[in-house]
C-alpha cells in the first residue's frame, strides 16, 4: 500500500541540509513499515533498531553520546554488520524508549551529518513531557505521520483509476457518474473501515466487515493497553473515562467538549492533564474556537472551548459500536451522528494536509464547522453530511468577513458560487484530497 509520506522521505534523502530525521505518529499508523520501505527503495544497506523493551540496546547510549563509538557498538556488537555512513540507513524505532538516543541526534547531527538516520516514536510527546528528555531543538528534522488518508485507502482498494482519472479532470466540471458513484461507495466503506494500515490490509485482502472490526476491536484494546503501561497510574482510570466519552460528547447538538460530562462530579482541573495525555499520544485531535477570526487564527484561538476528536474515522466508528450496515444503508435513524462521523472525517483529512483547523463561533447564534489559514486569507469551510449545501452560518461568516473563497463539503457534485466577494466551491467529500486544486483554481 503506497503512503504518500515516501515523497517527503525521499525529499528528506537528498536535501542538502539534512538532519536526522523523526517521524511521530499514532500507534500503528504504519511508522515503521514506511521507513523500512523507504529504506528498502532508496538504500543499499538498512540498519533497524527497536529500543521497546531492549535493555542491552539502550546500554549503548549509556556511557557516552558519541556519534563513531556508538555507530561502531551498532554495527560490530548489536547487528554484526558495518554501519557505513552513505549507504546505510539507520533506523531507531520506538526512539522514546531511550531518552539518551533521542538527546544523542543533536551530536550526530553536528558531528556526522553524512549518515542518513531516521528516528520513530508513536509515544514521543508523552516520553517528553513525562521523563523530561532532553530534546535536540533545532537538531532533527521532523514529520508527521497520521492513518491512511480517503485518497490512499482508495488507491489500496482497487482505485488507482479513479483516483488518477479524476487527477485529469478541471477542477470546475461536474464528475460523470463512472466517477461519482463508485467514489461513493468507497467513502462509505473508508468510513467503515478508516486508514489503519494493518485494518486496510485486512479489508484489501477480505472484504469482510466482521473481520475489519474483530481488528480495530484489537487495536482500541492495543491503546487501552498503553494507558496502564505508559501514562502516570493517577491518571490511567481518567484516560478510559475521556477516552470513552468522546463518542458521545461528538453525538451532541452543540458537540463542545465538557469535561463534567465525561465523569459525574469530575471537574476541568482534575481531568485537563488526561486529556493532554491522550492529544500527545496523538489519539485524539482537539479544534479549538476562534471569536475573531483575523490572523494569525492560533492567536485568538480560545484553548478553554474546544471539541474533541478522533485520530481514525474507522475506530470512532467501531468505538460507537456503529453497525457497517448502518453506513452503507444510510438508515434516517444515523442521521445526527452521520454529521459527526462527517466531522470528524473532513478533520482528519484537513489534519494530513498540514492544514491547522480551528472552528468559528459567534456567540450563541452562528458556528462554522472549520476555518483555516492560506497564507494571508482565511478559509471558510462547511461540512454536510448529505447533498443539502444549505448553511446559515457559512452564509452569516461571508457576509460579515468577506472571504475571498470558500469551501463546501457534501455530497453534492462539483459546483461553485460567486458572490461579489466570495467563490465558494461545492467539493463532494471523496475529492477531498484535491482541496488545494480548488484553492488555486479560479
């Protein structure tokens, strides 16, 4: 299954500035398969290091952190084979297992820039702020890595075609039904199925809906599992209450996250700390509120009222214990928590382009799903669910702030409508991936 993270690696490769690199992520978004994939496609020789649970390879960093003794214990003790700077790829998997390791990428990036060495860490954020480590600033490079996005999950499932097809069409035409109907259908599965690498094998490989969520059932009880191993034991019973509510605080009319609903008699103060466990762990996605909204949006960002999401449609939806049939046959019944699925879909995505989201509220009488910045504009989205585009509020934002363009996610068909300010762009939710072509289509 192709990740589009190999472009950025093979950029990372050959920039002339390279330091080593770390890649962070969710637990299981597939991490370790991309670098030792990339490693494969682009190195003559890899050398692959996991420090979970490996005593003797954390020795290594123990004595000293100097770039040619540690190499040198690498290759001759550890893997029996010469690490030679050029050619071999070295990777340090599970890199917040060994506090040292990470603190030592500041001197081999000082003292051996010629080493290709890439780093990953599902548990980074957490390692940092809970033991303290001593972290490279200004020493690595850094990237992201999140699940599968729609676009990949539809390229794994047979649809290369139609996803280059649709790369050929103008970003302004309406897509013919060859296009639209089984896009369609895609997207309803993804949102079954959602882009953890392992759960997207298994559907590639089966077509099984019972087998796709027998495996997103073993990966919830995977992260439940790291909440007794890795986060402060004061604070594990609250990451099961936070953790189980946010399905249902996204159900809500008004989906805010309150605190004082995830625990009966729990306050902000007691629970905050949880919360911040599970964002580092990269599980959950918080968007922030923004009044006012002028640049730049994270100044006037409202920390204190904010939703909450998760990292993968596909295990919301298993987490919700939402039935595949209730997806596909779009029951009436579905309805308000279509909306959140939806959501929590268009974020994600928006997430894994690099965009920054946050959502807009005036007062008590308008909000708007997301609004975003692209360079010196602010970007206007709405998210529907079904066809219907109508928004009260998308509406009452570019009266009052002028976009220059908008979005509308739905549905509905390619469309566009021009008001004296604003171009606003009806884009179905399974082009998503084709955002930026619209921002730059006039």
């Amino acid at each position: 299954m192709e990740r589009d993270i190999m472009k950025k690696l093979a950029a990372w490769k050959d920039a002339a500035d390279r330091k080593p690199l770390l890649l962070t992520g969710v637990r299981q978004c597939g991490k370790t398969y991309a670098l030792k994939e990339f490693g494969s496609r682009y190195f003559s020789d890899v050398a692959y290091f996991s420090f979970e649970g490996n005593k003797g390879l954390v020795s290594v960093f123990d004595y000293d952190l100097e770039p040619e003794r540690i190499l040198r214990e690498l290759g001759s003790v550890v893997r029996g084979k010469e690490i030679i700077p050029g050619t071999t790829l070295v990777i340090f998997d599970e890199i917040q297992a060994c506090p040292n390791a990470v603190t030592s990428l500041k001197y081999f990036c000082e003292n051996m820039r010629e080493l290709h060495i890439a780093c990953a860490g599902s548990l980074l954020g957490v390692a940092v702020k809970r033991d303290g480590i001593s972290f490279p600033v200004g020493k690595v490079d850094r990237l992201q890595m999140y699940p599968m996005t729609f676009a990949e999950f539809l390229c794994a499932d047979g649809g290369q075609a139609l996803y280059d097809g649709v790369g050929q069409i103008d970003p302004g035409k309406e897509l013919s039904e060859l296009y639209s109907i089984p896009l369609k259908k895609h997207l309803k599965n993804y949102y079954v199925v959602g882009g953890m690498p392992e759960v997207v094998k298994k559907w590639v490989d089966t077509h099984n809906f019972d087998e796709v969520s027998k495996l997103q059932d073993a990966i919830l009880a995977d992260y439940a599992s790291d909440f007794a191993k890795h986060a402060p034991k004061t604070d594990i019973p609250k990451l099961g209450w936070i953790w189980d509510s946010i399905p249902k605080q996204l159900a809500k009319d008004n989906n805010k996250f309150i605190f004082s609903h995830v625990k009966q008699g729990k306050r902000a103060s007691e629970l905050e700390d949880a919360l911040a466990w599970l964002a580092d762990a990269g599980l959950v996605h918080l968007l922030e509120k923004v009044s006012n909204p002028m640049l730049p949006l994270s100044f006037y960002a409202d920390s204190t009222f904010f939703k909450v999401y998760m990292a993968d449609v596909g295990l919301l939806r298993r987490k919700s214990e939402l039935s595949h049939k209730t997806i596909l046959e779009e029951s009436e019944l579905y309805n308000l928590f279509k909306g959140a699925l939806t959501e929590n879909f268009v974020l994600n995505e928006l997430i894994a382009q690099e965009r920054h989201p946050y959502f807009w509220r005036s007062g008590n009488t308008a909000e708007l799903d997301f609004i975003f910045e692209k360079e010196d504009e602010v970007i206007p989205v709405e998210a529907k669910a079904n066809i219907s585009t109508r928004a009260k509020s998308y509406l009452q934002f570019c009266k009052k702030y002028k976009p220059r363009k908008g979005v509308k996610f739905s549905m509905k068909n390619v469309g566009e409508n021009r008001t004296e300010e604003t171009i606003t762009y009806s884009i179905p939710l399974y082009l998503i991936w084709k955002l930026e072509q619209y921002l730059k289509f006039d």
